[in-house]
C-alpha cells in the first residue's frame, strides 16, 4: 500500500527562501517585456543502468514561466504572493511542467521558438523543455460525435509540422495528444472516427521521429483506471508507438502512481508480444497526490465533474485535488519509493521502465484546461502528502 505522509511542517519562511533562491536574473520574453526565470531544476548522474538509454536523464529541466499567462496564471500568482501563500504556490510554480501546444495557440510559426528561447534564453543545448501536444479535438471533446472533416485532418498535419519545425534540435519532451485513450472506443466515448484521429497521431509521432532527433516523444496510453493493457497497447500500434520512446500514464486522470508503474509495465509487455519492444513511460504526477480511480469519483460525486477535482480542505486522503511527487527521472530514489510506498517489484520496474515522473496535468487549472483558479492551487499544494520531496 502507498504510504501516506503528513504534510512535512517546513517553515513559511524556509520555503519562500527556497523559492527565492531558484530565481534567475530577468530574461526578456517574446514581447520584449522582462521577466524573472527560474532556475532550472538539475538532475545530476547517470541514467540507471536498469535503462541506460533514458533521453530524460541528466541535464536541467526549464521551469514554464508563466508563458502566455497575460497577467493571470500559476506563475504570476506566485510572483505577486507572499508569506505561506507564496510558499504553497512556489511548490507548483517552480516545478518543471508541460506548456500546452494546441492547433489553436500554436499554429503560428513563431510561437513554439518563442517559447523555447524564454524558458532557455543561453540556448543551453541540456536543458530539457516540457510540452503537451492536443490537437484531435478541435471544437472539444464534446464534440467527439462529430467527425473530422477534411480540412481539419489538413489544419492538423501542417500545425504539426510548424510544431516540428519550432522544434528543431532543441531537447524536448513531447507527451503526445492528452486523451487519445478517447479514441479508444469504450463505455459511452462514442468517437465517430477513433482510426481517423489515430492516423493522425501515428502521423505526427513518425514525423517527430524523422525531424526532431532530441525529441522525445510519448504517446498518451490512458490510466491504470482507464483501458486494460491489451486495449492500451492495440490504441498505441495503431497510433505510432513505434515511432516513439513510449508513452504516457494519467494525464488526465487522478490514480495513484504505484498502480500506474504496475499498469505501465503490463502494457510493455503487451507491446512487445506484438513485436514492438524496448518501450518505456513516463507518468503525470501533478494531480495524484490524494490518487483514486475514476469509479470511486463517480460512486460518490457523479461523473460530469470529474475533470473540475475537489478541493482539498485537510490533510487527510480523500478524493481531492493534490500535488503529487515532484518531477524527476531518478524514480527509484529511495526517498521517492518510501514516499509512494512502493513494492521492491514497483521500484526496480520504475527503475527499468520509467523514464520521469512528470507534470502534464495543471490541477490550478478549471477543469485541468482554463481558467487559472488561486483556490485551486494553494490547497493542492498545501495538502500535499509529498511536502518532504518538494
């Protein structure tokens, strides 16, 4: 069983002071405006043994800082904080997570380098930079019944070949289309077209192996709640995963993340029962903190307010909205394992498989999407059961 810890009772003031210290002198953004860059979080060592070809490890992870937030976002919020609210926001603001690339926000050429050079201003050629690629759903997921029409599949594969194109050889990771599980056609999703929306994620994932040698890239396989392994592994050989590093576990989901090293490793081996091997994961840590199932949500809440989680009001679990472990690609760290109460068997496969604990998710965010909600943020952070990490 996971072990759940107390919030570790750090100071106010020792946190502030810790989030002081990971300030960088200010870099100019795209608009010429300056602003305060984190510094990069550093992963020193070398890759586990147990997966020595791990693309994540090593080098500095860029912190997104504030990037399209206008004025009204997690990290300007943190800026504009002080005292314990601004050491709870420091928790999130100053972690390494994913910017949101959609056909919308990104189809200008210029905007993916842009971001590239806030985040990485001295062009650090190590420095990994984080972003969530979605774009099958262009009127919402809402919208599933409705089929892509011709236009749209071409709007897709020129956004991403102006995402490949930003991307160059810069040192990326890439989770590949959030909620591409949709298209797998269980229970009441109901997508008219999965095999069309697979083509086009199988599209991009081949054209980011061809064009983005640094790019790492991760396909979205669901959650340890959500497809079995078998189901899992059909929608990824349909989708590219042989294009890819591997893929991706509970983006959008909430579980735990010893059931999605369990589950991950099962859907390795289904793949290579289907002839394609060497595959590894990465998992969304974000909003796992106080993790459950999508059945124990719809037991108790219904099922329309899934994505918008709770609140957490107390540090006792319960199913609530809460920071998870920090990232990292040292999985196995013992303060990691104790910390998520893994099994001897959970920690050596994460070892093996997992290439990072990672933070696609945003659960500051309305409904994981927009907009930025304060109230969200501070009690994820402050009923965080992984204090001590942070």
């Amino acid at each position: 069983m996971r072990l759940t810890k107390k919030v570790t009772a750090l100071t106010a003031t020792a946190l502030v002071a810790l989030a002081g210290g990971l300030l960088a002198p200010d870099a100019a953004r795209a608009d010429g405006s300056r602003l305060p860059l984190p510094a990069p979080k550093t992963f020193s060592g070398a890759p586990y043994a147990a997966n020595p070809t791990n693309p994540l490890a090593g080098g500095s992870w860029a912190v997104n800082n504030g990037f399209w937030e206008n004025g009204r976002g997690l990290y300007t919020d943190y800026r504009r904080a002080a005292g314990t609210t601004k050491a709870y926001l420091a928790r999130a603001a100053l972690q390494p997570s994913a910017l949101w690339l959609t056909s919308t926000n990104s189809f200008t050429r210029t905007k993916v380098p842009d971001y590239l050079r806030t985040v990485n201003p001295s062009s650090d050629p190590a420095k990994l930079v984080t972003v969530a690629v979605f774009g099958l759903w262009p009127r919402g997921e809402g919208a599933r019944h409705s089929p892509l029409t011709r236009r749209q599949q071409t709007h897709y594969r020129t956004w991403i070949r102006r995402v490949s194109a930003g991307i160059g050889r810069s040192r990326v990771l890439v989770a590949l289309e959030p909620d591409l599980a949709i298209t797998a056609n269980r229970g009441s999703d109901g997508v008219r077209d999965p095999l069309v929306r697979q083509s086009l994620t199988r599209f991009a994932a081949q054209y980011f192996h061809d064009h983005n040698p640094r790019a790492a890239v991760y396909l979205d396989a669901g959650a340890s709640d959500w497809l079995s392994p078998g189901q899992a592994a059909d929608l990824l050989q349909r989708s590219g995963v042989q294009f890819t590093r591997g893929f991706s576990l509970d983006i959008t989901h909430y579980t735990r993340t010893s059931d999605n090293i369990t589950q991950g490793a099962a859907i390795v081996s289904a793949l290579a029962a289907r002839g394609i091997g060497g595959k590894h994961f990465v998992i969304d840590t974000a909003d796992s903190g106080r993790g459950y199932t999508y059945a124990q949500w719809a037991a108790r809440f219904g099922t329309s307010t899934y994505d918008n989680s709770r609140r957490c009001s107390g540090a006792q679990p319960t199913l609530c909205n809460a920071l998870g472990v920090p990232p990292t690609w040292q999985v196995a760290q013992p303060a990691y394992v104790q910390a998520l109460g893994l099994t001897a068997v959970q920690a050596q496969t994460a070892a093996r498989d997992v290439d990072a604990y990672v933070w696609l998710t945003r659960p500051w965010m309305l409904n994981q999407a927009s907009p930025y909600r304060h109230t969200k943020a501070v009690p994820a952070a402050q009923f965080t059961p992984f204090g001590s990490l942070f």
